[in-house]
C-alpha cells in the first residue's frame, strides 16, 4: 500500500482522532500556547484504560457469550435484548455493550433485526447515562466535578428510568420471529472469573472507595497472564487526551460563564449532534458550574445523529458492515427518525422536570 493511500485508509478509519489532533494544533496556535492537563484528567484516562482491558478480557473470555446465549432462548426475544443492552451498558459502558450485544442480535436467525440494533443502541445510551462509569462523559463530568455518587445517580435517573420503560414498551411491540440457535454453547474460559473481579476493582476505584492507582491490578495483569486483552480501542483514549487538551485551550481563549439550566442543556445536547457527547462535554464543562444540566444535555444528546455518540457510530457500523446490506438507506432513515424521537422526548422530559421542580 502506498503512503498517499494509507493515509486516505488511515483517516477514514481513525477521523475523530485526526479530526481532535487537527483541533490541538489550531487552538494552540490561535492561543499561542499548548495545552496542560490536569492530574484528574490523567486519572480518567488511566481508569478509562483499565476499564478497556477488564472489558476485553471479559468479551475474550466467553462469559459474554454464554450470558447471551442464556437472553436469547425463549420468547420475548426483543425485550430481553433492549434490557440486557440497557443494564450491561450501566456496568461496561455503552460502547462495550453494543459490541456485546450487536453481533449476538446479527448471528440470530431471526427477522426484524435492523429494529433490534436501533433499540439496542437507544438502551446502550439510556441504561448507560444512569451510572459515572456507565460512557466516557459520565466518567469525566463525575470526575470534573466532584460529585457524589448519590446526588449523580439521583440527577440523571428520571432520564435513564423514562427511557428504559419506553423502549421496552416499543420493544415488547416488535413481532420479530427467531429460530433456536444450533451448536454447542462456547465454553466459558476460567480467566472470566478473573476479569471480572479486575472489573469490580475498576468499578470501585471510580467511585472513590478504592484509589485510582488500584486501576493498576488490571494492566499488570493483562501484561503477564492475558495480553490479548490489551488490545483495547488505543485512538479513542488518544481522542480523549486531544479533547482534553482542546478544552484546555478554548478555557483561556473563551473566558465565559453559560448562564442558566435549559441554556446549558440545550447546548451540550444540540452540540452532541455535531462533535459527538463525549467532546461537547469536555468543552462545555470548562464554560458552566451547571453539572446537573450538562450531565442531561450531553446524555440526551447521544440520541439523534448517527455522531451524537460513539456507541450510535458502532451499532450502524456493525449492522451495514457485518450483513453488508444495500438496504443501508433504509436503515439510516429509521436509526435517524427513532434517534431524533428520542432526542424530542428527552428535550420535553427535561423542561417537563424542570418546571415541575423535580432538576436542580
């Protein structure tokens, strides 16, 4: 492959990163400075790390597969998915969990598939939002701001909990029709055990009752006894350090306060469209003291564009690459119309709440 033509393959496949670099490199030389980062921003990359690895691990190991195997025998097919995306998200985050749950959907023998991977990735962003290590942005705002788990978990579940008995009320209509699946189920390796105790650690150390530095169990022991599981998405954690850095340079340049609650949200969320929550996030965190706000400006603001959220990028992916569809129109006007429902609903939810005294 030529260098003109590995860079073309390299830019389609990795944009965001190159698109967050370019972003380092204009903001710096319009602040005349490069950025810093911080000692918590260190911390959520390295918990963010670990929780990759303990992730893979788990996803390598079978115990994934074997659970999935358990969702899907017997009726109820579409509910038990859009539930076991929505409370998996809520645990390995909502990337993770589409790429659990979406090549199990597509190995089905069953009809009714391109409405299952919408749902899914609606759960994935729902089920998600409700915990601080549930997406990337929930990690960071959780961090950034210092927030108890109690008062973060009790912000967001109106939104987590509305969504969750919507979807399983539109999935509990889908009339989808599966075969039974054939074969002998995989057998689950020991190291499952494992990784998921290294998981639990994680979990724990994001909510402060264990250091972060305990994230280090996790590497050392993927480097010596499972390496495989080290082989984690690598340019996202490198957006990440990008955005950070984005967000450092546009604080200086853009010394500003965003004043009110519904200014905030509308913001993040209508901003989410276009850059993606995690980096609309990042930005506006440096601009508000408004956490509540943002925290359900840039959840809402996973639904709606397909760049709304990493997780709707890999649940589309997933669909029109893996079953190479020409029906791929098709699928993006309906992955579009339900994400955009979604999008409305939250924005009336959130003002609804708002009105009635039930946000701070």
């Amino acid at each position: 492959m030529s260098p003109a033509a590995a860079t073309r393959e390299f830019l389609r496949r990795q944009w965001l990163v190159a698109l967050a670099g370019a972003g380092v490199a204009v903001t710096s030389l319009a602040a005349r400075r490069l950025p810093a980062w911080s000692v918590d921003e260190g911390k959520v990359l390295f918990l963010l790390s670990a929780l990759f690895v303990a992730v893979r691990g788990l996803e390598q190991s079978g115990l994934a597969g074997r659970v999935a195997g358990i969702v899907e025998r017997g009726g109820a097919v579409p509910l038990k998915l859009v539930a076991a995306t929505f409370f998996l998200s809520m645990l390995v985050t909502n990337d993770a969990a589409l790429v659990i749950v979406v090549p199990l959907t597509l190995s089905l023998a069953c009809d009714r598939k391109d409405i299952l991977v919408i749902l899914e990735a609606l759960a994935a962003n729902a089920g998600s939002a409700l915990t601080p290590f549930g997406n990337p942005q929930n990690l960071y705002l959780y961090w950034r701001y210092d927030v108890a788990p109690g008062a973060f978990v009790g912000a967001i579940a109106p939104f987590s909990l509305v969504f969750l008995g919507l979807l399983l009320a539109v999935a509990s209509r889908v009339d989808t029709r599966c075969a039974p699946r054939q074969g002998t189920p995989r057998r689950v390796a020991r190291r499952a055990w494992i990784h998921g105790l290294l998981l639990a650690v994680v979990v724990l150390a994001v909510l402060r009752v264990l250091p972060a530095a305990a994230g280090i169990v996790v590497v050392l022991y993927a480097l010596v006894w499972d390496r495989a599981a080290l082989a984690i998405d690598y340019p996202l954690l490198l957006t990440f350090l990008f955005f950070f850095g984005i967000a450092d340079n546009l604080r200086v340049m853009l010394a500003a306060e965003i004043g009110r609650p519904g200014h905030v949200f509308l913001t993040s969320a209508l901003a989410s469209q276009v850059v993606s929550n995690v980096p609309a996030a990042l930005l506006l965190s440096e601009f508000t003291s408004r956490w509540p706000a943002l925290l359900w400006g840039v959840n809402a603001g996973g639904f709606g564009s397909l760049f709304g959220s990493l997780a709707n990028l890999i649940a589309y992916r997933l669909y029109v690459v893996r079953l190479d569809t020409r029906a791929a129109a098709v699928f993006t006007g309906r992955f579009l119309a339900l994400g955009y429902a979604a999008l409305f609903v939250a924005f009336g939810l959130y003002f609804l709440l708002r009105r009635m005294g039930g946000l701070p």
